[in-house]
C-alpha cells in the first residue's frame, strides 16, 4: 500500500513501531478518500497521498487513544497495542510522527496550491481541537461525569470524535476537484453515526477474535451508548434508516456511487 511505501524511510524502532501502527484495519477512510476522487477525475496520486494521509491520521489517533492513559487497551487489529508491544513513550512518540507525516503528505501533493491549502486546514479541524481530538476530550469527560450523556451529546461527541474524519475522507476527492463537496459531506455525516452505532453494537454483540479489540468494555464500564439509551433493536433500526439517509445524499452521482452505497451497506453489516 502506499502509505507503508511513505514510511519506509523512518528508521529504527519509531519506524518499526509507525509502520506496525499503519497495518491491518478496514481502510475505510482511505477508500472513501479514493472513492471520491475517482468520481471527480481526481489523477492517482494525489489521490494515493490524500488517502495514505488520512490513514496515518487515524492510526494515530488508535494508537494515542489506546494508551494507559486514555482507554488502556491492549488489543488492536488482533494485535498487542503499539505501547503494549515497545512502551508508552514509544506510543506518544509514534502519534506523534504520524500525525505530522499526514500534513507532510498533503504538503507535497501534486495539486494547487490552493487546493493543497483547503486539504491541509479541513485536516486540522477534523483532527484537532474542534473535531476528533475535542470529541476524544468529551469521551474522557462522560467517564466521570455526574450523570451519563444524553443522546443528543452522545451524537455531538461522535460527530467530534469520528464523523469529522468520516468528512474529510469522503469530501477530499470534491476538494481535490474544486467541486461542490455539499452531497458527499451529507453522505458522510450520515455515515459516520451509523458506523459508531454498529460499534456500539459489536460492543455487545461483537466476537473479540472478528473485532480484533476488545468487546464488552462500555457495559462494563457503565457508559452511556447508543444502545444503552436507544436499545439494542432500535439502535439497529436507526442505524439502517442512517444507511439509507447516505445513500440517498449520493443520488447526484447516480450509478457511479454504487461503491460507495455499497460501503454504507457494509458499515453496519461488518462483524469488525
């Protein structure tokens, strides 16, 4: 992929440790980056960068988010989590490298200037403290909050803490174009709740060897889900009713969509 041939050249335990970070995952982020690129014309590399960026933004925030000090997770895709495997200094130091590679590759990538620029700002909003980072912030927050969150904060947090980069991903290929991003970004907002729906569910329902993480952790935790407030049945009802809310935002494209109709499908279909 081209996001391990961005990070070949990082050397020693930090490389190694970068590159373990980046393996595996569904890609999701990336795809919708590509998809959406595809649908505007948008040449193979820049396209490449923008999704091999996004990619290195997410494994960084999977690796932060796993630490000690955040989750405490110690299972990721399968495997031992970043600090697990090296220790927890190599797992800041490692966030921290990838973070900054995914604003390297969008600086170099072959676009103008002004479109580079759009690139590289809507990345550090979603990533930052008024998106993944601010919903991540919110989530640490609820743990020892006084009274559980309600759905509608429950929604504002996820649409902080994944759905800003569900946008990103799925309007970089507009951005690229100069095109209108309106449709897509209606498509990824949808989208991103129902992806965290189904992870609410797998939470419940969901086998620790097809999550590749560990299952169970909300409940026992106490915290306050769209399953917990909504119930299990009509968590899955809302997130089929989100499914069909995205696929419909895509009407503009007709036919050539189907993939990523196909994705939104998928979403709340995976058993990982």
């Amino acid at each position: 992929m081209h996001l391990a041939q961005t990070l070949a050249p990082y050397e020693g335990s930090l490389g190694d440790a970068m590159r373990y970070a980046c393996h595996g995952g569904k890609r999701l982020r990336a795809f919708l980056v590509l998809e959406g690129a595809r649908l505007h014309a948008v040449p193979t590399a820049p396209a490449l960068d923008a999704a091999a960026a996004i990619e290195a933004i997410h494994a960084y925030s999977l690796v932060h988010d796993d630490l000690p000090s955040m989750d405490d997770d110690d299972l990721r895709r399968g495997l031992p989590t970043v600090h697990v495997k090296w220790d927890e200094a190599t797992g800041i130091l490692v966030g921290d490298a990838l973070q900054s590679h995914a604003f390297a590759l969008l600086a170099g990538m072959e676009l103008s200037e002004a479109r580079r620029l759009s690139l590289i700002s809507g990345m550090a909003q979603a990533a930052g403290g008024d998106g993944m980072v601010l919903g991540q912030a919110l989530d640490i927050a609820a743990e020892t909050a006084e009274a559980p969150l309600t759905l509608d904060q429950i929604k504002r947090l996820q649409a902080k803490k994944t759905g800003a980069l569900f946008e990103w991903s799925a309007t970089a290929g507009a951005v690229m174009a100069g095109a209108d991003p309106a449709p897509l970004a209606s498509y990824a907002h949808a989208l991103g709740l129902a992806f965290q729906i189904a992870d609410d569910i797998l939470d419940v329902e969901g086998d620790e060897a097809q999550t590749g993480k560990r299952v169970q952790k909300d409940v026992e935790a106490g915290k306050a889900t769209f399953v917990s407030l909504m119930g299990l049945e009509a968590a899955r009802s809302a997130a089929q009713s989100l499914v069909k809310e995205a696929c419909d935002a895509l009407r503009p494209y007709g036919a050539d969509a189907e993939n990523l109709r196909q994705a939104a499908r998928f979403v709340i279909s995976r058993q990982g």
